[in-house]
C-alpha cells in the first residue's frame, strides 16, 4: 500500500517535520539513514506491510525544517524522543537505520524507560581503530552505490536520482538538497561518526535486535558485534548477499528478523 | 593602488606524472613527495623572494594558511610573518589569515596577530578567512554545517578582546573563556585593518560592509570571470549606503612580465602550467564538503559554480588560452600595464595580490618578472588608477612613525 506524509510541528514549533505513514499493525518508528528515504522506498513499503510505520525525515531533509538548531548529538537525540512523542507513540517499535540506528540508540540510552524495543540495522555511531570506515564525505556520488549495495547495479538502478543529471538546472537542484541533507549529516556523522554513544549503550535497557548485511562495505560486520557486546542481551541476524541497504536489498530477511522482537 | 606581493610557498618537486599517480594535492597527498632538506632551501629562498619584493616598494608582503597540501606550505603563516616582521621595515605585513575557525581557543589568534603588530610596529593586516573545505573540514576536522557560525563567534571574541581595556567573561557556543584578556594588545587602535577572503557568499558581503573590512576574492580564474562576483558585491555595497572606494575591494591575480610578450611565454609558461596542472589538481571529493556553503549561498550560485567547475578543466588550457581569458596576465611590460588597468577598471579594485611566484618558477625568474613589474607597471599603476581616492586610509595599516620605531640591530 502507498504512503502518505504529512507536516507535523514538533517542540512547540520549532520544527517542522514530514512524515511518511502507512501499513497497519503495531506501531514502528523508523529513523533513515544519511541519504533520507528514496522514492517508493523499498524497505519502508516492505515494514508497512506488517506495521503501522511512522517515518519522520530529519530537519535538513525534504521540507523538514529547523536543522538550525540542531547542532549536538544530543540536540538530535532529544529532537527524535520530540518527534515520537509529537506523534503520540507509546512504546512503539524503534528501528533505525545507519545513522538512523545512531539516533534510535542514542533515545534507547537516553529514555531507557520509554524504548523498550529496538533494532538496529547496519547502524553508525561507533569506531573501530582496527576497521576504520570509508569517508563518506569525500565519496562522489557515482561512488556511493558501490559502498551500499550487494548488488551494485541495482542499486545504482535504486539510487537513480529521478532526473536527468545532465541538465544543469536539475543538477543545481539536486546539488542543494544533497548539500542540506549531508550538511546535518554531518553534525553527527562528520569527520568520524562517534559522538560517544559507547559510553552510554550501558543504558539501553530494550531488547535489542541488530541486523546487518554481510557484505556491507561501508560499515563493516565487525561493527555488528561491537554492537551486541555493549547491549546487554542484544541479538545478531547477519544477512547473505546484502550490503550497507540491507532492508532495501534483502527485505524479507529482515522483515523475518524484527519478528522475533513482537 | 595597493600592491601585494603575495606568495603561496608552494612545494615545486611534484613529479611530472603527479597527476595521473595522485588523485589530489590536497588532503591525503602522500608526505613521500615531501623532503625535507629541500624544504630547508626552499621556505629560505622564498622568503628572500618576500624580502625582495619589500626593496621593490611593494606595500605588502602576504603570507597565508593551508593544511596537508603541497599547494601552499604555511600550516602557520603567522610564522612566516614573525620571520619577515624582523627584516623588513616598511611593507604592510599581510598574513590573509589566520583561518579563525581552527584555533582552539580562538583567542590565540588575537594574541599573535597583536604580536605580530607589536613586533611590526603597527604594520600587520589581519586576514579572517574561513579557509578552504579541504582545510578547514577535511584537513581540520571542522562540522562543514558549523564551521561558519563558530567562525563568527571566533570572529566577535577576537573583535571584543581587541577593543576592551578590562578583561571580560566570553560565554559563547563554541568557546567560553571566564578571563579574556589579550596580551599584547595591537599597535593599530581600534584595530589592524581587516581583509576578509570570499568566494561570493551574499553574508560575507554584508559582513563586510557592516565593519568596514575589505572584501578580497582570492581565484586563479582570472578577472574576466571574476567580474560577474565583484558587480554583484558593489551592487551590495551601493545598496548598503556605503560609499564605493575601491580599496573595500581586492583581487588576486597571477603576473608574469618579460621584456616582450614572446619572452613571457618562453620564461614562465612551464612554470605556469606546473600550477595549473599540480598545484590545483584538487580530487572533488574534498573541495566542498556538504554543509561548508549555506543554502542561501548554494541556491543563488549553484548554477555558477557549476558552469565554472567545467570550465575548470584546466590541463586542456594553452599558454594562449590562460592567457586571453585572463587567468594569467603575462607579457611585455606595456601588455601587462594595459591587462592590468582593465582589470582594475572591470573589478574596481584597489587592492591587488600578485602571484609572481607560480608553481615551480626559480627565483631568477621571480625577481626578474617582480624587478620588471615593480619599475615599469606598478608606478604607473599607481599613477593613473582611483585618484579621486588617492587619500584614501581607511582600509591600510597606520604604523608607528618610523623616529618612533626600533628597528632590528644589524
């Protein structure tokens, strides 16, 4: 079934949030990742069609605004436990993704009480010295599919920017929006995507599932594990020929996978 | 005219298959091209180069930063300046700058540029660029979605701590320091003049403006593309009320004079080319990362910059082509007078940064292109160009008599 998105306020104002709703079942909140949601989306159509799922896209995403204000770790995590209150969500399912998985952490450590189930997928936020990840700052975008995907073609076919990129005025546009999107990436992601949340996993008290695709190149298994030995009680589900977009590549595994959270 | 004798210090022992071994010049440019016994000769001998240029009568000798590049070799050009500051007695030192976002506390750079002024007696101008991404972001580590607000905080803290007599609490974002309280102070009072670097950015005008600091656009693509962004900048400056002297302005440009035009091409081409082709052979991934310009910035001038990064293709450019299109003003003394007087006629442009040491060029040739420039285009320069602001001193140093001043023992 399509989505449908709507603007909501969130802190008395001070954002304005687009989210995408859609599916029927139990509640789940899914935080995207740095590239924001694609069009038609695959992995969130494959979590509506087993939940109700309440995607709000980060201020500096689409028509998402007041990134302004967000400029710590913690100005972000303390937006997302806004936006799921503003969306009336009582312990709902929290699944994020990449560096929606920093965020959905970094709640589960701050609000151990109000999250009480969680997944992480391929998810940002911590730093191995021995498995030092790809800049993705300093990725060109031709480059990005082949950091993201198992099956590169596809995912170039996935990724196709829905324009002509040869047309200047498109790629104008496209420059400024990746620009805006990247730009609040950054404030979590750049130059090295640790904003300490290793200190702080301790806290999560959720039981925790951690999805990640074998073959991911951006961020590596050995980060899956990392994972689970600092949440207690956290599970691993790695999936066969899948990469970084493991819930875009691979959607019923994990759909498979988030069931033994119900 | 002001007159600027501008040197990048870049390193001049790129292999001549650097292009296609390396993808960039900047950021993660191995050290293995870098020797450091070659380094010794070189910083030495171009710092003679900036000597030179001040026994010329040039009114500036500039100096800047940049980071993990071989572009330009002053990680620190406020230790450049502090070498110059005790040879030199009467050239405006230039450090165009210190990048003000990247030092932790920022009140260090309000502690060395007062230095530097001290030191000079009064002959330091202060540049505040934001600097590079790939310094800036890349090389430094700043956030690219906050570098230019913490630039502005450094900016108020610096400003603040030059201009208070008590020592003051700073509870900023970015810094908080419970006792400013700069020593020394500055020689120049209120302050040295300022000269900020844009790339076209609507708020760096209007900063600008507000303070009364000269605006400085600092591009290899020469002035013909540059006059698109400078009519854009005075228009800003008629509608701010302020009036037009052309030293609110400034303009780097690269300048080779022979004895004929010919010569020109024969002595410098290479050299030129080593620039073009090395020095700025920048891989695109790190030149701007996302989040370093504003969206305000990026939608106005989307579209430009894009045009221009095709046009910046520059191993497919001749001598010829660099040439005409105004990226380098080279040739015969007269052919450089008259690209010159267009220039500052198209651009309004009091202020002048010439690039007289390019890429690889040896030292015989820069003092032979700046001895050819300083006796037969700079005096007629300033001659012919903005008399009706010929008193204008708003925006230059205001040094210490020289009856007042210490100079250094022989």
């Amino acid at each position: 079934m399509p989505l449908s998105s709507r603007l909501i306020d969130v802190a008395g104002g001070r954002a304005r949030v687009r989210v995408y709703e859609g599916g029927e079942g139990p509640p789940l909140l899914f935080l995207h990742g740095a590239g924001g949601l694609m069009r038609e989306d695959p992995f969130l159509a494959a979590l509506a069609s087993r939940y109700r799922v309440h995607a709000p896209l980060l201020p500096g995403y689409e028509d998402s605004t007041g990134e302004d204000r967000l400029r710590t770790m913690l100005d972000i995590a303390l937006h997302a436990c806004d936006v799921r209150e503003a969306l009336g969500l009582d312990k709902p399912l929290v699944c994020g993704l990449s560096m929606g998985g920093m965020i959905a952490a970094e709640m589960a450590a701050l609000a151990p009480n109000d999250i009480d189930r969680l997944c992480l997928v391929a998810s940002a936020g911590l730093w191995l010295d021995e498995h030092p990840l790809p800049d993705l700052f300093a990725l060109l975008p031709q480059e990005l599919p082949g950091y993201l995907f198992h099956d590169v073609e596809r995912g170039k076919k996935l990724m196709a920017p829905g324009g002509d990129m040869n047309d200047m005025k498109f790629l104008a546009e496209f420059m400024v929006m990746n620009a805006r999107r990247l730009g609040m990436a950054g404030k979590m992601l750049f130059p090295i995507p640790d904003r300490g949340l290793s200190d702080r996993l301790y806290r999560i008290k959720a039981r925790t599932l951690i999805v990640w695709g074998e073959n991911d190149r951006l961020i590596p298994l050995p980060y899956a594990e990392a994972f689970r030995a600092a949440i207690a009680g956290a599970r691993v589900v790695t999936v066969p020929q899948a990469g970084h977009l493991v819930g875009h590549e691979k959607p019923d595994a994990v759909l498979r996978a988030l069931a033994t959270l119900n | 005219m002001k007159f600027t004798w501008f040197h990048l210090m870049p390193w001049p022992h790129l292999p001549d298959d650097f292009r296609e071994k390396h993808r960039s010049v900047w950021v993660d440019i191995p050290t293995t091209l870098y020797e450091p016994r070659r380094g010794h000769h070189v910083y030495n001998e171009y710092l003679d180069q900036l000597e030179f240029a001040e026994t010329m009568g040039f009114d500036a000798l500039g100096v800047n930063e940049h980071h993990a590049n071989a572009y330009g070799l002053m990680p620190s050009p406020n230790l450049m300046a502090a070498a110059l500051a005790r040879r030199t007695s009467k050239a405006a030192i230039m450090v165009l700058g210190d990048s003000i976002a990247l030092y932790n506390p920022p009140i260090r750079v309000a502690e060395e540029f007062a230095m530097l002024d001290v030191l000079t007696g009064g002959r330091l101008v202060a540049g505040f660029p934001v600097g590079t991404s790939m310094d800036t972001n890349y090389a430094y580590g700043q956030i690219p979605a906050l570098t230019r607000e913490k630039y502005a905080e450094a900016h108020a803290l610096i400003m603040k701590a030059w201009r208070e007599d008590e020592p003051f609490a700073f509870n900023g974002r970015y810094t908080q320091l419970r006792y400013v309280n700069c020593w020394p102070k500055p020689v120049q009072r209120p302050r040295p003049p300022v000269f900020i670097p844009g790339g076209g950015s609507l708020e760096t005008y209007d900063f600008c403006l507000e303070f009364d600091y000269t605006y400085c656009y600092l591009s290899y693509s020469g002035y013909l593309r540059a006059k698109q962004l400078m009519e854009g900048y005075w228009e800003r400056v008629a509608k701010s009320g302020k009036d037009d002297s052309p030293y609110r302005g400034g303009f780097a440009q690269v300048i080779c004079v022979a004895e004929t035009d010919a010569e020109a091409e024969r002595l410098y081409a290479p050299h030129v080319h080593y620039f073009y082709n090395r020095c700025l052979h920048v891989y695109p991934g790190f030149a701007d990362a996302p989040g370093y310009r504003t969206i305000k910035t990026l939608q106005a001038n989307a579209l430009t910059q894009l045009s221009q990064a095709q046009l910046r293709n520059y191993p497919t450019l001749t001598w010829r082509d660099l040439v005409d299109q105004g990226y380098v003003i080279a040739g015969s003394p007269q052919t450089v007078h008259d690209r010159m007087v267009d220039l500052a006629r198209t651009l309004r442009v009091g202020n002048i940064f010439g690039l007289f040491q390019v890429g690889n060029m040896p030292a015989d040739k820069v003092r032979h292109s700046t001895q050819l420039f300083a006796e037969k285009v700079m005096p007629r320069l300033k001659a012919e160009m903005f008399p009706e602001w010929k008193n204008e001193d708003r925006f230059w140093i205001k040094p210490m008599q020289e009856s007042e001043r210490r100079m250094a023992a022989e």
